[in-house]
C-alpha cells in the first residue's frame, strides 16, 4: 500500500523529535501529531549541514545495549538466565511474569517506528540538498537503509511478525489500519534490503568515519537475521503460532512447517561474511617472544582495542552519546569497594557453571532435577563430571592468571578457562588496577564486607559481577575509560555459521575448523580433543555449541534471544530462581574461604522466575490496539 504524506507537516515533527523526545509520551505510531513549527522540509535539506544534522539523528535509534537503569534502556541480560539487578527495576515485572499490554517494560515498538518514519522521510527527502554529491548521497541512503533494517530485526527478534513500511510515510492526521506482515514477508524484507545495500555501502570506513556501517556490516546483519530465522521458534513442524492468522488476509503470521532450506541460508549468509577475508578474531601474542596467543590480552582487547579487526559493526559508549550514561554503566557493574561504584548486577550460579575447565572440560554437565540438558531448570544441585578436577570443597591460595597475585580462593573458581576470569568477578578475588597495575583491593561480597550494602542496592545478590567491559589501567574510583560495544563481531558470525551447519550438515570439517578457532584463542583445546567423537554426534554437537555461545557472548545480549529462539526458555527461566553464594553471611575472610555458609549455593530473595510460552514475544500495548483496529496482538498476550 503507498502511502501518501504532508511533507511540511512531517517535517516540523521528525526534526525536533529526537530533541525534545515525543515520541516518548505518544501512544501510538500510527497516530502521531505534528509539532506546530514553521519547519519545512526545504529547510531541513536546503544545505550539508543540516541534512547531516538529520542522518545523526538517524543514528540515534542505534539501541545503546549498556544504558541497564534508564527507563529507555535494554534489560535483556536480566531478562535471560545469566544475571539479575539488585535495584528496583521494571525487568522483575517480566521475570515473575506480572507485566501485561498495559504495563510493558522497556517496549520498543512505538520508539522504533518513530525511527522508520524518519529514516523513510530522509530517504524520500536527501535528494533535495545540493551542497551533497551524488556519490555522497547513495552512501547515505545506504547507512539510513542499514540503520532501519537493524531496527526491524531488533522488531522481529522481540515481537516476531511486524508492520513493514517499506519507504512509506504516514500522514500524521490521519487513522491508518495495517496489520502485521507475516514472519517470511519480514526476514524477506529486511534480507534483500542487507543483499542490496551490501552492494552499495563502502567495504570499510577511514578513521573519520569509523562507526558507520560498512558492506560487511550489511552482510552479517542478514546473517544474524536467518540465523534467528531458521531457529527452532520460527522453524518447526509442530508450531506454537498455529492458528495465530493475519486479521487481513488470512494467511498464517508464523510459518507451520520446517525448512533445512532456511537452516542453509543461514550458513551460506555466515560464510559469505567470513569469506570477505576482511575480519578476524581479535589476538594478541604472548610476550615470551613465541607465537603462543595470549588469551587474556586478547580477550581483553576485543572490548577495548577500539574498532579493531573481529568488530563488525559496534559503538563507542561514548560516540555521540554522553558520558554520563556510559559512566553509568560502569558504575553499576564495579564492585563497590571502590568510591561511587555500585557492583549491583548479580551474575547467576548458573552463568558461572557455564564455563569450562582450563582444559576445556565441562566440570557441570547437569542438575539433579532430571532436566535434559546441562542448562536445567535448578542450579541448585550440579551433576559434576568427576574427571574434570573440579570442587565444591574447601579453598586454596591460586594466582589469578589475568590479575598475577595470589588469594586464598574458593576451589569452584580455580583452573577455570580464561574466558572464566575475563568474565567473572567472585568473592576474595584481589582487583588489581591503576595505570601500572600498582594498586589492588580485594573484593568482599559477604555480609559486612567491603562489595556489601546492608539493606541497600549497592551489592551484587548473587555474589558475582561481570569483569567484562571492567578497564583496569585507570582507578574506578576516580577515572574511567569507556569499553566498545560490539553489536557485531566475528565470533558472533562463526557461532552462527557453526549452529547452522550442525543443523542440516553437522559432519562439515568446517563446523570444527571454525569453533575450533575460537576456542584456540580463548586458551582452551579443540572440543574434539576434549570430547572424542563428538564430530559424530549431532545432538552433543548442538548442546555444546550451545554452551559455547554461552560463554563467547555472555553480556552481550545474545542469551535472553537465544534461549527464546531456541524455545528453551520454558525450561531456563519458568519456575526456578537465580541462584549464587549466600550473601547475608560472612564469607570467612581471609582465613576461612570456603568454609562458611556464604559458600553454598542459595537462591536471591527475589523467588522463582514464571516463563509461559506467551513470552516468547513481546506484546503490542493496548493502547497501539486501541488506535488500529487490525494490527495483531501478539500471541496468547
């Protein structure tokens, strides 16, 4: 349906909108006023300088995954089995299944389509500013089409079928009935966008443009796309949304059948982005003179070696937005021992079982409440492989591999695989900091300690926080520097392309050439060496990768998808709470690690989490129904 539009009225509306933020207190995208200003579109695209003005502002809807307590912020690690928030927060409302279509914490979709409006009213409108070339146009309207189609799949990924505008206008003052395209019409959609723009954007940015999207970034967008596609919510014979139809036509919003062809799709997108040879994983080489990859620094590196070579597409937590916010962030994830930090993300038991031995043994293959597999629904009682040198019991003085001095530490975190301690703050370890690592404060989670807030928010409930994106060559108390955001790195694209292979071809050499090469640079071995014959065993195959995924993208914002699309989440976050060391007694310290109550597994106060299969996909808020007749809500809401 084309749509036709006031372009003065739409005007004085999308140039102020980010400003002043209206979108915010609107109820619906289809039913939006105009400002009354005197701004036309003439004036906006007479000259460089504010049409440049306007494609930032287009850049602005880019989601800034690192805002945790803004009420426009993103709560989907909370929201998945790897942490909790020790604050009042509205993501409680989704984890004890209370929020319905009136009360929807953190919903986008009314945000975002106030995004496609001013990106299709850019695209209908640069052509008008003659201070810009040809050339500099095409790209421009590359980065906005690029710009949108994240956003859609941000849409898709939350809400599963959505509207698709096209490069259609709404006119502000009028009604207007859409109803959701199907699933199919927007992977559809939004991957031919990617395939076309790929064509046009440039293969790399210089140094003055370094955050804009580049062909590769076009291309592992739509990788991420069908891989989440070809995912077992969307791609099964035996469909929850059966049923679940179009109010306009009819037609099934969800497909109903299972496709390897989409399972195909995914891998050939993933390889065709790891086949531009122009991303690689982040390494760096150890500093005895060998050609040993030192897993730390590179771990490291990958967050704070700014727009290097594994990141696909990112931002800087401080480019164009402030730095308030990013400070923000840091302050919520440090340990409170030092001044004005808060450390009041919790990290899971369940998270910390995740990771491996130092020899790339899985030390919890399981929980003793039956579940079938190793992310069960109780973290309470773990299965240990006895062969994996892995205790519960007692403590003993270890050197901290990333932080060299030595603690008297709990036997649950020693000879863990490096991503462990690249991830993983856990009580009694020594922070070592400062800008020549001079300085150093143990932190104290138990009862009276140091990283401890009686009958306050400023304390992790779980007794861990996460290390990554934590900058240790600057003191926390007093200076900081922000962390890259990665929306897309090349470890992401070799998860998918592996899941993807597994899934219709799972004896392909290049399923273990690429996991393998993630898990070189993470310091463990091939996970064919630690599992003999696995290359044979799809289902290992499966929940292992699984596994890797888990612990690669911790805090990035893959888990809460991933379970949802892998339709798991019934079994991780449907009644069962979040479980860590016991916070309200004394750990011990510094004699005692381990032997007191603190080092028993205990669930946070906050009771078990309620996960109904309605969950899967975020509803539309009754107001959005209220105003269009016709647009579906979503399923079971």
């Amino acid at each position: 349906m084309k749509i036709t539009m006031n372009t003065n009225k739409i005007a004085a509306y999308v140039f102020t909108a980010f400003a002043c933020m209206v979108f915010s207190s609107c109820d619906s995208f289809l039913d939006q006023q105009p400002l009354n200003q005197p701004t036309t579109t003439a004036d906006i695209f007479k000259d460089r300088v504010n049409s440049e003005k306007f494609l930032f502002q287009c850049y602005s809807y880019i989601p800034r995954y690192w805002l945790l307590s803004a009420a426009e912020g993103y709560p989907w690690s909370a929201a998945s089995d790897e942490s909790d928030i020790t604050w009042s927060h509205d993501v409680h409302k989704m984890n004890n299944g209370s929020w319905n279509a009136n009360d929807i914490p953190y919903g986008k979709w009314q945000n975002n389509y106030q995004g496609i409006r001013d990106f299709n009213y850019f695209l209908q409108n640069i052509d008008m500013c003659k201070e810009l070339s040809s050339k500099e146009i095409a790209q421009y309207k590359a980065e906005v089409r690029f710009i949108r189609a994240l956003i859609y799949v941000n849409l898709i990924r939350t809400y599963g079928p959505v509207v698709i505008l096209h490069d259609d206008l709404l006119e502000l003052d009028k009604e207007y009935l859409l109803g959701r395209n199907t699933f199919d019409e927007c992977v559809e959609y939004v991957s031919q966008e990617l395939t076309e723009i790929a064509d046009i954007l440039y293969p790399e940015q210089n140094d003055t443009n370094l955050g804009r999207p580049t062909s590769g970034s076009a291309l592992a967008l739509k990788a991420v796309l069908l891989n989440f596609a070809a995912s077992p919510l969307f791609n099964t014979d035996t469909s929850i949304y059966a049923g679940w139809k179009s109010n306009i036509t009819g037609k099934n919003l969800m497909p109903t059948t299972y496709s390897e062809k989409k399972w195909k799709d995914a891998a050939a997108a993933a390889k065709a982005v790891i086949d531009l040879n122009r991303y690689e994983l982040y390494k760096d080489k150890a500093t005895d003179g060998s050609d040993k990859i030192d897993p730390y620094t590179s771990l490291y590196g990958i967050h704070y070696q700014k727009w290097n070579s594994e990141l696909i597409f990112g931002r800087h937590m401080t480019f164009g937005y402030t730095e308030a916010e990013a400070r923000d962030f840091v302050y919520l994830i440090t340990p409170k021992v030092f001044q004005n930090n808060r450390g009041s993300v919790s990290v899971s038991q369940k998270q910390v079982d995740a990771f491996a031995m130092s020899d790339g043994t899985y030390p919890i293959t399981g929980y003793s409440d039956g579940s079938p597999e190793w992310n069960g629904k109780d973290g309470r009682n773990p299965i240990i492989d006895p062969t994996s040198g892995y205790s519960e019991t007692g403590a003993e003085n270890f050197t901290h591999p990333w932080d060299k001095v030595s603690t008297l530490t709990y036997k649950m975190y020693i000879n863990r695989e490096p991503r462990f301690y690249m991830s993983i703050v856990y009580d009694n370890l020594r922070w070592v900091y400062g800008s020549n690592l001079s300085k150093s404060e143990i932190i104290d989670y138990g009862s009276g300690g140091s990283s401890y807030e009686p009958y306050g928010i400023n304390h992790p409930l779980t007794g861990y926080t996460p290390r990554k994106f934590t900058f240790r060559e600057t003191d926390p108390s007093s200076g900081y520097v922000f962390p890259l955001w990665p929306l897309m790195r090349l470890a992401e694209i070799y998860l998918d392309y592996v899941e993807a292979l597994i899934e219709y071809d799972y004896q392909n050499p290049d399923v273990l050439k690429y996991w393998n090469e993630l898990r070189t640079r993470a310091g463990v071995p091939n996970i064919e060496a630690v599992y003999p014959g696995i290359e044979n065993d799809q289902d290992k195959l499966r929940q292992m990768l699984r596994r890797e995924r888990q612990v690669e993208l911790f805090f990035e914002n893959s888990r809460y998808f991933d379970i949802r699309r892998w339709k798991i989440a019934e079994i991780t976050n449907n009644n069962v709470p979040i479980y860590g060391m016991n916070i309200t007694v004394d750990d011990g310290a510094p004699n005692n690690i381990g032997q007191t109550d603190f080092w028993k597994r205990t669930p946070i106060y906050r009771g078990n989490r309620t996960f109904l299969p309605k969950h899967y996909l975020y509803p539309l808020h009754q107001n959005e129904l209220d105003r269009n007749k016709v647009i579906e809500q979503s399923w079971r809401w």
